[in-house]
C-alpha cells in the first residue's frame, strides 16, 4: 500500500490550522495532514524528516523571523513550501523576499473551497522534487504560473460570476416588482392611462433596469473572454496535427452566420493546440461576423495557406480596417473594433502561445481584413 504524503500545515493560531486541518483530512483521503503553530515544532518535523511538504501561513515574520524559509531551506533544502495567503499580491501579507524563497503560493480561501488545486500544487510539487535540483527552478517558475491560472480562472470563473448571476437576479426581481406595480396602478385608477409624470417616471426606471441589464450581459461577456485570455496563457505540450476544415466547420456550426458563407482550403493541417486553435477561429469569425459588416450584409470568411506554405490567413470580405488603422499597432492592445476590446488580443495571445508571427492586413482583392499567421 502507497505510503501516504505527509503534509505540514503551520498557521498562526489554534482555531485556524484545526479548520484548515479538518478541511483538507475530509477532502483529501490520499494525504497525511498534521499542523502546528509554534516555529520550532516546525523545524523539528523538517530536521527528523517527518514531512513530504510543507504550507505555511502568512505573514512569514509571524514565526519568529523574516528569514524562516530560509532556515527550513537550510535543513531540507529541495523540501517544497507552499505559502497561505490572504491575498493574491504582493505587500505586508506577502513579501518579495517570501515569494522568492518558496515554492508556490496559494489562496487561504481556497484551502477550503477548492481542494482539488491544493492536491494538484503537492502533486506536482513532489514531482519536480523528483526531477532534482537541476530542473527545479524552471519547474517552479512552470508552476507558479500555472499556479497563477489556477488563481484566475477560479476568481474569474466563480466569485466574479456569482456576482454577476446574483445581480442579474436582482435586476430581474426589480423588473417584475415594477410591472406588478404598473398592474395595481392600472387596475386601481379610474383612467384609461397612468398619470403623465407617474408614467414618466416608471418609464425611467425601466430604462434603468434596461441599462443595467445591458451592463451586466457585457460583464458576463468580459469575463468569458478573459477566461480564454487566462487559459491560453501557456499551452503546454499538447500540440496535435488539427485538420482546419473540420476544426472551422464545428466553430462555425455554433455562431450565428446568417448571410455568411465559410470557406476552406482543403487539406489544411496544422500543429497545433486543438483547444487554442478552436478559441482563435472562434474570436477571427466573431470579428467577421459582428464587426466587419453592417446589419446582415453578405460576407465571406476565408482560410488559406500562404504562399510559399510557411503559414495561414484569414479573410472576410466585410468593411475591413479604416484606411487610417495602423494595422503595425492594431494587435497590440485591446481594439476598439471589437466592443470589449479582447477579441483581437486573444487572436494574439493564442498565436504567440504557439510560437506563430501575426499581423492584420487589408484584404486588397475584395476589402475586409486579413490575419496572416506565420508559422517559425
């Protein structure tokens, strides 16, 4: 039977390493959890070897010295320390000094609320302890960006959305409370109509709600984006040969392409993230479809291979860029082309990812725009 790894908790009081203890002993079966509060019963567990890994609570200073990581650092070395924050930046929580000197770095919310990340940081801690000292700084500025990730989408992907659900709940209650008002106004006045200024005034609220409304589909919107900012940060080793035609087809499928036609060059393969390159197709017809053209004009989204077969393009021929885009500048930063202003960065952030050169070009033969994506 697998000995269990042997996980140190060290917090700053009593009540707060028994939470965390409780939590992670009833969530992770797989590993062994102790605690302690006092800085030499953590030494003492690291000097006897007691302990696969240890998670330290900020403030570092707090136990005794600012340079305590680097007393666990004399006795065990490559022992990996995961720091317990109450914050995700740095400051009197969080020091430079302490980021440097430890392992990784973890929510202190997240100890409880989210288990799994916890696991997956040990896991792949003892794993680059394994590969020895030589990989173990490349590792650790590996993990501690996927690690980063993790932080993100999870703040992104359950807390900001949870607000914004609750809003919409709200908004949607603030609706249906007006219109029994409207109702009981109708119902018990002798008119025909509302007074002028009493409709005036519901009017203005419901244009309120309206707005608010619109705001928060926005944020909704903002947020999935940068969620697929986030997740295509790095894309690992995961690269396949993606068929395009087949991979554009299935994007295709799930937009609204009315008066639209997709074409394809046939036999057109790439290597690529197949996730990473879905998200790219995705925002590149996006782009085609809601920003270049009016209303429900005609268009026509292309893909080829460049000439010479050293890359890809994308084409539409829609309103394209305006003749005073600096088309050298445009994939830089957010673009206004696209109304929240990420569409054209992630295009970017997904072809850097892969090592590919990209830049917007006018579609000279039929106007619209032009990505042209070099692969080195």
């Amino acid at each position: 039977m697998p000995t269990a790894t042997r996980v140190l908790y060290a917090g700053h009081s009593e009540d707060s390493v028994t939470t965390v203890s409780e939590s992670l002993t009833e969530s992770l079966p797989e590993f062994s959890i102790t605690t302690a509060i006092e800085p030499d019963t953590v030494l003492e567990a690291v000097d006897d070897d007691r302990v696969d890994c240890v998670f330290l609570e900020t403030p570092v200073t707090e136990f005794g010295s600012n340079r305590f990581l680097d007393q666990l650092h004399s006795i065990a070395p490559e022992l990996p320390v995961v720091l317990v924050s109450q914050i995700n930046r740095l400051g009197d929580d969080l020091s430079e000094d302490d980021v440097e000197a430890a392992s990784d770095v973890v929510l202190r919310t997240h100890i409880a609320s989210r288990p799994d990340i916890v696991a997956s940081r040990i896991e792949n801690l003892l794993e680059l302890q394994e590969r020895g000292a030589k990989n173990r700084e490349y590792g650790i500025q590996e993990l501690r960006h996927e690690s980063l990730i993790e932080e993100l989408e999870v703040a992104l992907g359950d807390d900001v959305s949870t607000s914004i659900q609750l809003i919409n709940q709200y908004l949607q209650e603030a609706t249906t409370s007006l219109d029994t008002v409207l109702d009981s106004v109708e119902t018990d006045t002798e008119q025909s109509s509302l007074p002028d200024e009493l409709a005036t005034d519901l009017e203005d609220i419901q244009v309120l709600l309206d707005d608010a409304a619109s705001k928060s589909n926005v944020a909704t919107e903002t947020i999935s984006n940068l969620l697929t900012l986030v997740s295509n940060a790095q894309i690992g080793d995961d690269l396949v040969s993606v068929d395009l035609r087949s991979l554009a087809d299935d994007v295709w499928a799930g937009l609204n392409t009315e008066n639209a036609e997709l074409s394809v060059e046939p036999n057109l393969s790439l290597r690529a993230s197949r996730p990473a390159l879905k998200d790219l197709l995705r925002e590149a017809f996006c782009n085609s479809l809601e920003h270049g053209r009016t209303a429900d004009d005609e268009i026509t989204v292309r893909i080829g291979m460049l000439p010479d077969s050293d890359g890809i393009y994308i084409e539409d021929t829609g309103t394209g860029f305006s003749d005073d885009a600096d088309l050298e500048t445009v994939l830089d930063a957010p673009s206004s082309t696209d109304s929240n202003g990420f569409g054209l960065t992630i295009i970017t952030q997904i072809a850097d990812a892969h090592g590919w050169r990209v830049s917007a070009e006018h579609n000279v033969d039929e106007g619209g725009a032009r990505f042209e994506f070099y692969l080195e």
